[in-house]
C-alpha cells in the first residue's frame, strides 16, 4: 500500500498555510497528525497532489478558557484532550471520548482538528463535538468564520470546509456538572463505532447512523417533555438513516441506537 507521488510542503504559520491551500487549491491536503489522512492515501482513496504540514504551528495547538468556553487548538492531540484537568472539569464527554480514540499511538498522534475535518460519521469526536454543541472555527483568505459542529459536517467524509480553509480551533461549551453518558459499540477495542451515542444536558448525538453524526431529535423532544430515559431511548433511531455493511444492517443499527442511548441516559455522570 503505497500512496501516489505528493509534494510536502510544512508551514511556519497559518497564514503560510492559507497561502498554500490558495496556490494549490483543490490538489492541496492538510497534514497534522496524518492517521486519518495516510491510510486513504495509502489504498488510493485520496490522492492530493501536496501535503501541507501545519503540525509544526505552535499556535494551533493548546487548550484554554474563554468567558463561558473552552478553546482548543485544531493540532491538539487526543491524548492531551483526555489528560487535561481543564477539559476534564468543564467538558468532560469530550475528555472521556478522546481518550477511547485508537490505541495509544493514534492518540499520541492524531489531532482533534484531523479527526473533524476528515469527518467520519463513526468517530468518536465528531459525535462529542456535536453533543455538546461545539464550533469550529474556519479560517481562510477572507478570515476567519464560525461554524456549529452540526452545520460542519455536511455528508460522507465531507464538510464545510472549503478548500482555501483552515481548521484552527475548536469551541465547546463549558458544562461544568452537566450529567453526561457516552457508549459506543464496536467489534475490536480500537475499531470505529458501528454505532454510538453520545449525551449530555438533554442534547443526545448518534455515530454511524447516517452520513454525518446527528442529533436523536424526537429523544431529546421525549426527554424535553418528561419522557423516562427508556421512554425517550426508544425513539432514538426515529429520521436516521443508517447504511448496512457487513458489521451490521440498518435494522440493527436502529436497534443499536435505542439500546445504546437507552444506556447512555442511565448512566450519566456528572
């Protein structure tokens, strides 16, 4: 498994890095940690013309607060998102679900901004993000804008990303002792989702259950309305659109999300 010829160019700067996807265009990807990028690369299902390295970027890195949010830099690794204490304290799904990221060398390596912007529905971050009502924050020749996690995600291994953009940074709001529940079912302790969900604070998030990671609506309507958590769960897979493979058909998966979000409300800790 060998990738197609590529140039490799690393940025000293976001704004060299805007410059270089303006110049290449669409033949430009990104590169941070690459262990989402790599492996389609690899099997010739992605085939850009120059990898443009920003993992150097001191920048876009880091974790902070700001007023009522936490800021997180886009080439921030998985494992410093589950060993933060300020993550931890504040957004703890978010803690909690980098941490079950791969094995150990993916989340020393992988990125949060990687893991979004390579947008698949299976993921453990993307999910997260979208439970907890994050931002991502998009920066390209024109500056800088703000996009909601739901808006990001716009179909299969696609976003809202335009070639010209930048991922910089993640926001998500500080939910200090909101109760919160994450399960995900898988074949192999490292494998994707085949299906997931993710809650927090009445928002409810589902993994592999369509072409991006969605909300479980009418749950969260059920819940909204004083439905039990097993009431609201059995609602769970109600406007998905989960595909069959050979891990599991769409009627499992239906089954799946009411099971696992059935879970997910019970055992909400704060």
């Amino acid at each position: 498994m060998i990738p197609a010829p590529f140039d490799y160019v690393a940025a000293d700067s976001a704004e060299h890095a805007i410059e270089l996807l303006v110049s290449r265009g669409e033949d430009a990807k990104i590169l941070a940690g690459g262990h989402s990028l790599l492996p389609m690369m690899k099997l010739r299902l992605a085939a850009p013309g120059v990898l443009i390295d920003i993992a150097r970027i001191a920048g876009l890195a880091g974790i902070r607060a700001e007023g009522d949010e936490l800021v997180i830099g886009a080439t921030t690794r998985h494992a410093d998102l589950a060993a933060s204490d300020l993550v931890r304290a504040q957004a703890p799904l978010l803690a909690h679900s980098a941490s079950l990221v791969g094995d150990p060398q993916i989340r020393h390596r992988g990125t949060i901004g990687g893991s979004l912007a390579h947008a698949d529905p299976a993921a453990d971050l993307p999910m997260a993000l979208v439970a907890l009502g994050g931002s991502v924050e998009l920066a390209g020749p024109d500056g800088t804008r703000l996009v909601s996690a739901e808006d990001f995600f716009t179909g299969f291994f696609e976003t809202a990303l335009a070639p010209d953009e930048l991922l910089t940074a993640i926001r998500v709001p500080c939910r200090p002792g909101a109760l919160w529940g994450y399960q995900k079912f898988v074949r192999r302790a490292n494998d994707w989702a085949i299906v997931g969900a993710a809650a927090v604070a009445g928002r409810i998030a589902l993994a592999n259950m369509g072409p991006t990671p969605i909300r479980a609506h009418a749950a969260e309507r059920a819940l909204a309305e004083g439905a039990s958590a097993e009431q609201a769960a059995e609602l769970a897979a109600d406007g998905t659109s989960p595909g069959t493979d050979i891990h599991a058909d769409r009627a499992y998966r239906e089954h799946l999300a009411r099971v696992l979000t059935a879970r997910a409300l019970a055992g909400r800790h704060a």
